[in-house]
C-alpha cells in the first residue's frame, strides 16, 4: 500500500485545472481538484447526476448557484453538499495560491 499526499506534485504553473481520481467505487468517486485562478466555463452550468460533497483544503474559491444566484465564498477548511442537479459553477479561485479541493461524487439511489 502506497501513502501519498494531495500537496503534492502540483506544479509551480499549470495551464488547465487538475483534476485527479483518487479512488471509486460502484456508487462513488473521490477527486483532487487544483485551480489557480481557474474557473467554470463562463457559459453553461454544471448539472450532474450524482451529489458532490466538496472540500476546500487550501486556497479561495466562490461557487455560483444558478437557484436565486446565490454566491457562497469559500477559504480553507469550507465545504458544501452540492445535491444531484443542483445548478452551480466556480466563479473565482485564487491566482496567486493554489485551491486545493476534494470531491466526493456519490449516488443517494
């Protein structure tokens, strides 16, 4: 079994948002998410099929949901159940320090 550690391998400049999978199963998946001043496209909303519990673990970001556009700022320690379909996009993280995420994608089915 191999330790790893989700602060690393991040590089000092990346051009695109990271997205890593760290493990899954039938009815989940956990992701490592690094954005640096990386945002949703500015069209279009994220709609999925499953929840998504999200954790902030270094950095700021803010969340838009397209319900009563609604804004939720986030520092580290923050995080948000975010219910299958529930419309939203990241408006905002932070250019100048890396915002590491986890992310919880799971079916309540």
């Amino acid at each position: 079994m191999a330790c790893n550690n989700i602060f690393k391998n991040i590089p000092q400049h990346f051009p695109s948002e990271i997205c890593d999978d760290l493990i899954s199963g039938k009815a989940f998946s956990l992701k490592r998410i690094v954005s640096q001043g990386h945002t949703s496209p500015e069209k279009g909303w994220y709609d999925q099929d499953n929840d998504e519990w999200v954790i902030l673990r270094s950095g700021k970001a803010t969340v838009l949901f397209a319900e009563n556009n609604r804004t939720v700022e986030l520092v580290t320690g923050d995080y948000l159940h975010i219910k299958a379909h529930q419309q939203h996009k990241v408006t905002f993280t932070d250019p100048q320090t890396p915002s590491v995420w986890l992310c919880l994608f799971f079916s309540t089915a």
